[in-house]
C-alpha cells in the first residue's frame, strides 16, 4: 500500500521536562505573574499533531523560543516550523494553534500566527490565510475543519 | 430407602438434554444427597440407569455416564466396597473406547482413582488396565480442550498415585505422552503436560531406561515452549498467569539430568535472544537446572556459560547509575534483571564446580587485561560510562567469585592480589614497626581509583564469606588460609592507603576516593574478631582515624556523612556480633570523644553536625546512647544556669540543640527500643532542680526559644514516663511552683469566689508576672498537659487558680494545660483516688465560677442552660469591661481550651461554654442600638470586634486537632466521634442564631463559627444533611466575602464544599441547589484577596460541569463570561484553571468557539 501521508516518517524529538515554577508559598499575595512564554508553550506543547500521534513539540514544529508573548501590549505571536516544505496541514496546525490561544488567553490578546521564514513552499499565502479574521471564522464554520481541529486540541493525559 | 419414583425423575431430568443446566446440576445434588444419607444405593442406581448407561442413543448414553460419573466425583469421600470399586472403574475403563459418551467415563475414573485410602481405592491392577485403556484408545488431541484438560488429568493422577500401575508400561507410556502433549496451545491443559512430564521423569530417572530413549522427542516437545510467551492480554481471563506456566516449565526442565544434552545448548543459543525477557528467562532457567543436572554433566557447558555470563556483565553491562551516584563518585549501579540472573547463575555455578569456573575467569584474557589496565592510576571522573560499568561488574564478578568458597577465596586473591597491592605501592607490612610512619611512595599511586574500587570489593567478599561461616556452627581457622595470610600481610599498607585517600579528600574534594577510603576502612574494622588481620591495635587506629576526619571535615557535605555513616555501620556490627573489646575501644575512643564535644568549643563545628554526630552513635546501642546521655545530662546541668539566667548566647544555644535532640531523638528512640524510662525522668528532674536553684532571669528573645525548647522536651519526657514518676515530678515542680512569687494566695480571695476585688486583683497580679514565674507556669503547665490520666496531681485547687490566673494574661500552655486537667480527671466520686481531693465536676465548678468570666455575662455560665441562656443576655454592664478587652479575649481563648479538655471526653459542661460564646457573639445584636453612654461606634467596634472574633475563633480551637496537647500522645480521654456529637448539637444553635440577628457583624461573626465548625468536623457526619447544609454554607460565604479578615475562613469553607461536591451523597443536594452555588462560585473566582480560593472555586465549577445537562445549562453563558474573566487573573494557577474549566464548560453544549 502506498502511504498517503505527506510526511510519512517525520523526526521525532523528546520532550522537554515540564519546569516546575519556584514556589510560591512566600509570594506576596498581590503581586499579579505576567502572561509569559512559558505559560503559552505550556498551553501550546501538547497539540497533537493532525497526521501523526505526536505532539507538536516532539515534532519541533514549535519551540519556547518561537514565542514572543508581550503582556502588556497584550501581544502574542507564535512562529512554527512544519516538518515539511510543502506541508499542506501548515494551515490546519496554524488554525489549531489559533484555535487553542483564542480558548486559553483573555481576550484582549492579539494574536500573531506565522510560518517560520523559509520553511514552506507558500508561506505567505498561509500566513496571510491564517490572520485573516474572516477567513478563519469562515474555516470554524466548517464541520470537517472544526471536526480535525477539536481531535488535535484534544485533552491529552499530560495536560 | 427412597422410593424409585423419587430418583427416578431426578435421573430422567438430567439425562433430558432440554432441561436446563441449573436443572440439571439441581438433580445430581438430589440424587448426590440420596447417596450420600444411604437412602439409595449404588448397585439399585446402576442397576435403574442401566438402559441409559447400554442404549444405542449415543446422546442419551454419554449423559447416562456422565451422570454416573459426576456423582461418582460427590461421593469421593463415601466409602464404597472393593468390590463396588472393582466393578465401577472396570466399566467406566471399558466406556474409555466409547469416543461418542467419553467425558462421563473420564470423569467417571478421574473420580475412583483420586479416592482416598481410607474409603476404598482402585487397585493396580485396574489403574493398570486403565492406564492401558488410556494408551490404547483415547487421541487427545483431537478432543476439545475441557476433554483434553480431563485427559491431562487423568494421566496426571495415574502417574502421581499408582507409579507401579504404571512403570511397566515404559515405552509405550512415553509415546503416548507425546503425542498427546505434542502441539498442545491451551495454557491449562499446557501446565498439566508440563507436569505431567515432570512426574514421569522422576518416575523414571534410570539414564539407561525408556525415558532415556524418550527424552530427546519429549524435550523437542518441551523446548518450543520456550521463553514462554503470552499473548493473551489479561491472564485472569484464562486463569493462568505467564508466570505460573514459566515456572511449571522450568520444574519440567529440571525434572530430570537426561534433559541436559538438549536444554543447555537451547537455553545458550537463546541468551544470544536480542529479546530481553528472552534473556532474563534463560539465565534464570539455567540458574535452576545447573545443581539439578549436577556438576559432572554441567562441566562441559562450563566454558559457553562462562562467555554468555561474560558477554553480559562484562562486554555490554547494562546497569544504570543510580539516583544517588553523582554523589558518590560516580560509581554505584543498579543492575538489570538479566545482570542480577546472571550473577545468579555464576553464584550457583561457583558452588557447584568453583575450580573449573575460577580457571576460566581468572584465566580470562579480557578480565585480566582489563584489571591490569587500571593498574595505573587514572581519574574516575574522566571515565567514559562504559568503563565505569565494566569496572562494577569485574568488581562483581571476583567478589562472588571470592564469596563462593576459600578455596576459590584463595584462588582470587593468590592471582590478582599481589598485582594490586603492588600498583598501590604496598609492601608486606613490617610487624615490628607499630607506629604508621609515611612510606615513602609516590602519592599518585595512592591514588589508582580502580584497583582501590576492586580491593574493596575483594575485602567486602571475605567479609562477607567469614561471617558467613561465623553464623554456621562449623567455624574454621582461617587464619592459615592463603588470602588470609596475604590480607595480614597487606593489612598495614592497606590501612594507610585508605587513610592517605581520606586526606586527600581534607585537600581536594575527591568524593570518589574518600567513598572507597571510608569503605575500605569500615570492612576492614568489621572483620571479626578471631580474625587476627585487624588487630585491635589497627582497629584502634581506624576509629582514631575517621574520628580526627570527622572532626576537620565538617565544612565537605558528603565525606563528612560517608565517615559518620562508616562509624554507625562500625557501632552496629559491634552491637550485632558482641564484640565486647571493640566495643570498649568504640566507646573510648568514639562515643566519649564526641560526648566531650557536647560542652567543649572544641572542634568549631556547627553544633547541629555535632549533635546529629552525637545522636547518630549513640542510637548504634544502649551502652553507648546510655553514655550520651550522660554526657548531654552534663551539658545541660553545666549550661542550664548559664542560659537560662544570663542569657548567654552561646550557652542558650546549646541547651536548646540539646535539649531539641532529646525530644526529637533520644527520647523516642528509648521509646522504641525499651529502654528504662529513667532517662525521661531525669531529663525533667535536672530541668526542675535548675530552675529551683535560679533566682532570676533575663528575658531575651532566645529566651524564649529556649523556653520552647524546654517545654517540648519537658512534655516528650514527662509523656513517657510511669505513673509513680510522674507524681514525682509532678509534686516536685509543685514544690517549686509554690515557692515562686505567683504563690502568696495560699488563703487568698481566690477560694471565696466571685467578688469584684478579685478582678482588679488578679489584673493587678498578672501584670508582674515576672519572667522566671513565667518560665515556672510554663514548665508546669508542661508537665499537667502530658500526664497520664491516673497521676494524681497535688493541690489541685491552688494550681486551677494559677492557671486560671495566668491564662487571663494570655498565656496559652496555661490554658492547654486547663484543658487536660478537666480532661483527664476522674468523673466520679467513687472511681476517684482516696486522696484524690477534685474530680472533674468540682474542677469545673472552681473554675467556671471564677470571676474572669464576667464580662461575657458569665453569672450565665453557671445559670443558663442549653436553652434558656440567651434570654438572660440583657445586661448592658457587659461593656463596663471594654477597658479589658485583652484580658477578656484571653479568658476566652482559655475558656476554649477548657472547652476542649470537656468536648473530646463528651462532658456535659461543654454546653455552658458553647452557650458563653455565642453569648459574647450575640451581646451586640440583643442589645439593639450601642447604649448611649459607649463611646462612638467606631472606637467600640475596635473593642468589640476582636473580642468576638476570638469568639468565633474559640469553635476552631474546640474542634481542631492540635500537636501541643490534648491528643494521644498525651494521654488524652477521646470520646468516639465527639466531633460529631458536637456538630449535631450545636448546629441548631448557631443556625437559630443567625437567623435571629439582624446586625451585619454578629451575623459574619456567626458565620464564622459555623465555617469553623463544619470545616473541622468530618464530611460524613454532615453528608447526610447536605442539602440543608449547602444552603447555610453558601450563605456563610456570601456574608464572609465581605471582609478580608475571614479569608482564611473562606478558604476552609470552600474546601468543604468542594469535599461534597465530589461525594457521592452529596451531588443530590448539589443538584438541588445548583444555581446558587454556580452563582456563588462565580463570585468567589474574582476574590481578590487569597489565590487560593480563586483557583479552588473555579475548580469547583470545573466538577459542577459533570452535572445533568438540564440543570447547569441555564448558566452556562454565565459561567463562560466570568471564566473568561479569570483567563486574565493576576496568578497562573487561576488562569491554568480557568482554561480548564472553560473548556469544560464550553464542551458540554459544542466545542465550538462561539460559546
């Protein structure tokens, strides 16, 4: 049988070990924590990835460090990687990236989804495709898509 | 005798194949129960099932069989004659042919020959022809597997119980065997071929005999089986486990030694298995049959079994470094299953053949390459991984080598110990020359990390071998054993070695080698003592030496604990194998040095790590803790005064570390290992004697500590001790107690009760409290506090007074202590002691009718009654005490404590206390308006508030739990759930309370007390009631939220109501009230104050999101918005939450954005 998989062996990396935060047993009880890189990666690691059962961190396709996250501004922009040039699911992980930072952070975010410079045959039509408000409320609004999505943004056992 | 009408039907039920099974079943009882009370016999049942037993339907005559069979199997313990016997087995044997009726016959003789002796047994004769029967007729595997199981069975039974039934046989038997196992796959049916193979090879072990000839075709049956390997998910399913079938193979395996030419080289060719389980199972295997297949028929395979064990441990070791291995050099590993197997198996070979073994790995070229290359010096932690495992593993490997034998001992060490020694740089020590003067060697070679590793592990092996045979009776002179000699001779270097590498550790931190040194040295001082090496000189010389390294390596973490740990390990063999000249020398030289640390400056180390050096000997024995504790007993006499008078810094702190080591400690390890309680009694004595003979003190704030210090140790020592010491010191403290300036009041107004004077004087008295009187009340309080409930305490009257007296000042041990005294004295009359003069209802009455209790009403604490009480609250006087607010909240904290003492031992006079709280609680409302004559309301709700918080408080002090007094370890009178007792009774209470006031802070007070209450109170007392409760408990929460001060309240109350969420009792009442309790939730995830409760509430709607669609979807919108809120909380663990229950809660309509 052939595999119809875009990318039917990708590489797969470790996880990294969830940091415990210092404790807070002496915190003062006012002091607010601001919104950081961390607390998305956190939010973000355990998507699933739409063709394989890994995360999208044991496939790189997002790292800690391609975060940009400004609290005050409320400002948040993800940068990922596919795992393949001409990865035609680059806008589903977007969409679900999307998805995931619209349920876990407040509203006043806005938020920012690119494709990594260089790393897909169509990046600017899947960056354009994936900020576009209309056409991403347009996207939810299909069964299928929103089927796929909510199967990626499944709770896992480690969320 | 039944009538054949009556068994008749039951037989006709069985044999009609459309009844059904439970029909059937029901009429073999019946006739079962004929038989067995002799109302039938067996010949007038035969002779009626007759026609169902010949006919030509083969249906109905397999049922007739079976029917005579599965009776027969209920009547196994009926006797029955021979002849009876005879003529049964020799039908059923017959029926064995009749392949159409054939479980009935297997049942049938299965049944007859498991009888036992006593009630009539098949004869050999007839075992025999069914044996041949068997062999003749029956193709098992063609048959379905519960037919099969019963031919297993059946063959199982002949094999076991009639051997000269069935020996004759020989060939014939064995091919049968084989084929009928042959391809067998049911893991039943496999476990009894295995043992059915198992039986018949024991029954033939004759090497020339059919087994013999049988042995290869049986074994190529038997091998395929191995490993085995299940694919059956679950073994409960089928009811054998991987485990018990292995085990049934290996007894196969072992069975017999004619297996050998077939198993060993199976089992080899499998260990090179790139399965793992496959390996583990072949070690094991062949760790279980080498000593069955015996030593001469095992030394052929010597050499492949040596490579498969050397490929293992040696070429690609898979051991792991433990958790803890940074720590010690790098060089601690846990083995893995297939390591530990083979070691296993090379231990059991060494037994068995150690010569032939011992040639091959001492004559191995890789080990011996291997241990020569670390002969010259190199550093552990440049070490790759690799090299470090296989260091672990030849360390292993000569160490059970070592262990085997002392012949193979010798051998070991005759090859590879003189090489050793000599890349150390040691010569045959010179036995004249008795001081440890330097030899003059280059240091590096004292520094050869490999070697020392192997040494030590050599040095651990004879250990070990030496005592083992010290724990056998047989106990040789091994003093002229080769190894021995050579470690004598070697001895001295050895030891200086070991010592050099603990300077080196004082120079530069090489954990590795000061892991090895401290080692080296501890087996060396364990030798035991007919073990001339080590004599008690060098032992000496050890212990001097790992004392001076512990007394200058104090500032390196873990060589310091290596070197203690050494010495307890050393304090422990002495104790263990009663070494009575060592243990001298131990205690000389150890436990009296660290001792005569206590109260020198000498060495500057922290007193923390002296004291844990201090406490870590002594607990190695009695004599030698008994030894510390006469040194502590010194300190504290010598420092005591110092401390407690001066204030000396030092001195104070000291005596607290040594005094926080008795209770922490020394106390409880006396406890547990039976020592006398002397030592408890003197620690208290010493203390009381100190304090008598001081005149004054100087407050200080390490006073203070020491004070604590003092009161836990008094409390722990007083605890342990008998009834009689405790009186005495009980007595003693009273002595000087009332020789203290608290003392005047021998005939003071105290004794005539309530007076307005005694207010103001007592006031007046407390005030120059002075400080040594403090530390008298405390110790004494410490004392009251963890007596037993029979001491009988001295002037009970007087000391009710002090206390009382002390508490009003807000003296808290004083209260405690209160509150044990009512809770421990004898409640009636009759039970009491003659000279007893108190029980506890005159206690009650001298305390409660004291006249502290004034201000709250309290000509009510003695008056009111459950109910009437409140009534009586009209007195506005109660305010004249305003001025006394302090005062008054300690008497109240102190009435709480007394409270206590009642509640836990279910005393009436609970209900007075309960009634004086809710008394001062309820004086604002039932007053209306503040009189005129008060101050402005703010300045009297300053005074007020507190006064009915600590109130409120009170009911958290009644039913928690506390560490300071009142509980088991004290000896406390526990009444079975009284916290359950009290919640009943006082719920209604508070409930009406609440309802009656109308003023918002006595109805926050209220609250507050009811979240006390059911916050301590066990769940399942209130569960029942849940549905009135919630209603109560989220009122309570909105009324709380409005003041920070109940925060922590808040927190206590969520948690309960979170604990019902989750019962299952309790999410009816839940259900019920949903909507208000999502409303209230809602508000308590925006709480400003306290993180905790956000995070807590919103996990809480989290759970509600699991209700009935029905019920919770109205709120749903709700509940999202104020989520969404939280998503943007100042703290992460709220927002981690929120995302949760947001996701919860958006879920239960659409997962779609659009919530």
């Amino acid at each position: 049988m052939v595999s119809n998989l875009i990318n039917a062996n990708p590489v797969v990396y470790e996880k990294k070990d969830r940091r415990t935060r210092s404790a807070v047993n002496d915190v003062d009880e006012y002091v607010g924590e601001p919104i950081d890189q961390q607390e998305i990666f956190d939010h973000l690691r355990d998507i699933k990835d739409p063709e394989h059962p890994y995360s999208l961190e044991e496939l790189k396709v997002i790292t800690e460090d391609a975060i940009e996250v400004d609290d005050n501004q409320s400002y948040v922009r993800v940068t990922f990687t596919p795992t393949v040039e001409h990865c035609s699911l680059a806008a589903v992980i977007g969409l679900c990236l999307r998805v995931k930072l619209m349920r876990c952070l407040p509203s006043r975010f806005k938020v920012d989804i690119r494709v990594a410079p260089g790393t897909h045959a169509t990046e600017a039509a899947v960056n354009k495709q994936l900020n576009d408000k209309e056409r991403v409320a347009a996207a939810l609004e299909s069964p299928n898509l929103l089927n796929m999505v909510d199967e990626c943004l499944a709770p896992s056992y480690a969320s | 005798m039944a009538k054949p009408t009556e068994y008749v039907k039951h037989i006709e039920s069985y044999v009609d194949s459309s009844s059904s099974p439970s029909q059937q079943a029901a009429s073999v009882d019946a006739l079962a129960i004929l038989l067995r009370n002799d109302l039938l016999t067996l010949e007038a049942l035969v002779r009626e099932l007759d026609l169902y037993l010949t006919t030509t339907d083969s249906i109905i005559r397999s049922r007739g069989i079976l029917l005579l069979g599965e009776l027969l199997t209920q009547l196994e313990l009926k006797p029955l004659s021979d002849a009876a016997i005879h003529s049964l087995i020799g039908f059923l044997t017959e029926r064995l042919e009749d392949w159409r009726a054939l479980r009935g016959a297997l049942v049938g003789c299965l049944a007859l020959l498991r009888r036992k002796t006593d009630v009539g047994v098949v004869t050999e004769n007839d075992a025999e022809a069914v044996m041949k029967s068997y062999m003749q007729y029956l193709q098992v595997q063609s048959m379905g597997q519960h037919d099969r199981k019963l031919c297993f069975e059946l063959l199982e039974c002949l094999l076991e119980r009639y051997p000269n039934a069935v020996q004759p046989l020989g060939n014939e038997l064995f091919y049968s065997i084989c084929e009928g196992i042959d391809e067998e796959k049911d893991p039943q049916c496999l476990i009894l071929a295995f043992h059915i193979v198992e039986v018949a090879a024991k029954l033939f072990p004759d090497p020339s005999g059919p087994f013999a000839s049988y042995a290869a075709d049986i074994f190529e049956i038997l091998g395929r089986y191995f490993p085995i390997h299940f694919t059956h998910p679950k073994s409960e399913d089928i009811g054998v486990s991987r485990d018990e079938l292995s085990r049934a193979l290996l007894l196969a395996f072992a069975a017999t030694p004619l297996f050998e030419p077939f198993a060993i080289p199976l089992l080899l060719d499998k260990l090179s298995s790139s399965l793992p389980s496959a390996k583990v199972e072949s070690f094991k295997y062949l760790g279980y049959c080498a000593p069955m297949y015996g030593s001469d028929r095992m030394a052929k395979h010597g050499g492949a079994l040596w490579s498969s064990v050397k490929d293992v441990l040696y070429t690609s070791p898979e051991s792991a470094l433990s958790v803890e291995s940074e720590s010690d050099g790098g060089m601690i590993f846990e083995e893995s299953d297939i390591m530990v197997e083979a070691l296993i198996l090379l231990e059991g070979l060494m037994q068995q053949n150690s010569d032939l073994l011992l040639d091959m790995i001492l004559g191995d070229e890789d080990i011996n390459n291997f241990i020569c290359s670390f002969l010259k010096p190199w550093d552990i932690h440049d070490t790759p991984l690799q090299l470090r495992q296989q260091l672990h593993s030849v360390g292993r490997l000569l160490a059970v080598s070592a262990k085997s034998s002392m012949a193979s001992c010798n051998r070991v060490f005759e090859k590879f110990f003189p090489q050793m020694m000599e890349a150390l740089g040691c010569s045959v020590g010179n036995h004249s020359d008795e001081s440890f003067a330097t030899e003059d060697r280059a240091l590096s070679s004292r520094f050869n990390y490999g070697t020392l590793y192997l040494c030590v592990e050599l040095l651990d092996a004879c250990r070990c071998l030496v005592l083992g045979f010290k724990e056998s009776t047989s106990f040789p002179d091994f003093i002229h054993e080769k190894w021995c000699c050579m470690l004598h001779g070697f001895c001295r270097s050895l030891i200086n070695i070991f010592f050099s590498n603990l300077e080196a550790v004082s120079g530069n931190a090489q954990s590795s080698f000061a892991y090895t040194g401290v080692k080296g040295l501890q087996l060396l001082a364990t030798f035991p003592r007919s073990f001339a090496p080590v004599s008690l000189l060098l032992f000496e010389n050890i212990l001097l030496k790992l004392v001076s390294a512990i007394t200058s390596n104090f500032d390196k973490k873990f060589s310091w604990g290596l070197e203690l740990k050494a010495l307890v390990e050393i304090g422990l063999y002495i104790e263990g194998y009663q070494e009575s000249e060592k243990a001298a020398t131990f205690a000389r030289i150890v436990v009296d040095k660290f001792v005569s640390w206590i109260s020198s400056d000498e060495p500057a180390m922290p007193l923390s790590l002296k004291m844990q050096a201090i406490c870590e000997t002594g607990m190695t024995g009695i004599s030698n803790m008994l030894r510390i504790v006469q040194g502590m007993e010194k300190a504290i006499s010598a420092k005591f005064t110092q401390a407690y008078v001066d204030g000396n810094f030092e001195s104070v702190e000291l005596v607290i570390k040594v005094l926080e080591c008795y209770s922490a400690r020394v106390l409880p390890w006396f406890e547990m290992n039976g020592g006398s309680e002397e030592v408890a009694w003197n620690l208290a004595a010493i203390i009381w004697d100190k304090i008598d003979n001081s005149s004054s003190v100087n407050l200080t704030v390490q006073n203070y500590e020491l004070l604590g210090a003092a009161m836990t140790a008094m409390k722990q020592a007083v605890r342990r001790c008998s009834q009689e010491s405790q009186e005495k010191i009980v007595n003693r403290a009273f002595r000087v107690l009332s020789a203290s300036t608290l003392f005047p009041l021998k005939d003071s107004p105290f004794a005539t009760s309530l007076s307005n004077s005694e207010d103001s004087y007592l006031n007046h008295h407390v005030d120059r409290v002075s400080c040594r009187d403090e530390w008298i009340i405390s110790l004494y309080a410490s004392v009251v506090i963890a007596l037993r409930p029979q001491t009988h305490v001295q002037n009970l009257k007087m000391v009710l007074q002090l206390f009382i007296m002390a508490l009003t000042k807000g003296h808290i041990p004083s209260a405690q202590a209160l509150g044990s005294l009512v809770n421990k004295l004898p409640s009636k009359t009759n039970e009491r002691h003659l000279s007893q003069e108190y029980g506890v209802e005159e206690a009650i009455d001298v305390i409660l009718t004291s006249s502290i209790w004034n201000f709250c009403q309290s000509n009510t604490l003695r008056k009111c009654s459950l109910f009437g009480g409140g009534n009586e609250i009209h007195n506005t006087k109660c305010l004249a005490g305003l001025n006394h607010t302090s005062v008054h909240i300690s008497a109240i904290v102190g009435l709480a404590w007394i409270g206590k003492g009642l509640i836990m031992r279910g005393h009436e006079g609970i209900k007075d206390i309960t009634m004086t709280f809710l008394g001062v609680l309820l004086e604002n409302t039932n007053n209306g308006d503040f009189p005129e004559s008060c101050d402005p309301i703010e300045g009297k709700e300053q005074e007020v508030i507190p006064l009915m918080k600590s109130a409120a408080d009170a009911f958290h002090i009644l039913l928690s739990d506390s560490e300071d007094c009142l509980n088991r370890n004290y000896h406390s009178v526990i009444r079975p759930l009284y916290k359950q007792r009290f919640y009943n009774s006082v719920m209604p209470l508070l409930l009406s309370s609440t309802r009656q006031s109308n003023s918002i802070i006595t109805r926050s007070m209220l609250f507050r007390s009811f979240a006390h209450v059911i916050s301590e109170t066990p769940l399942s007392a209130m569960i029942s009631e849940a549905n009135k409760l919630i209603p109560l408990l989220l009122d309570s929460l909105s009324t709380l939220t409005e003041d920070v001060m109940h925060k922590d309240v808040i927190y206590n109350v969520i948690l309960v109501l979170s604990a019902i969420l989750m019962d299952k009792n309790g999410q009816v009442a839940v259900l019920e009230n949903a909507q208000a309790i999502i409303n209230q939730l809602i508000g308590l995830a925006a709480y400003p104050h306290m993180m905790v409760i956000r995070e807590t509430a919103i996990q809480c709607l989290g759970a509600m999101s699991e209700l009935p669609y029905a019920r919770i979807y109205p709120s749903r919108t709700k509940v999202l918005q104020a989520i969404s809120k939280a998503l943007d909380d100042p703290k992460r663990a709220v927002r981690q939450e929120a995302v949760r229950c947001r996701q919860a809660w958006a879920s239960i309509a659409s997962r779609s954005l659009h919530f």
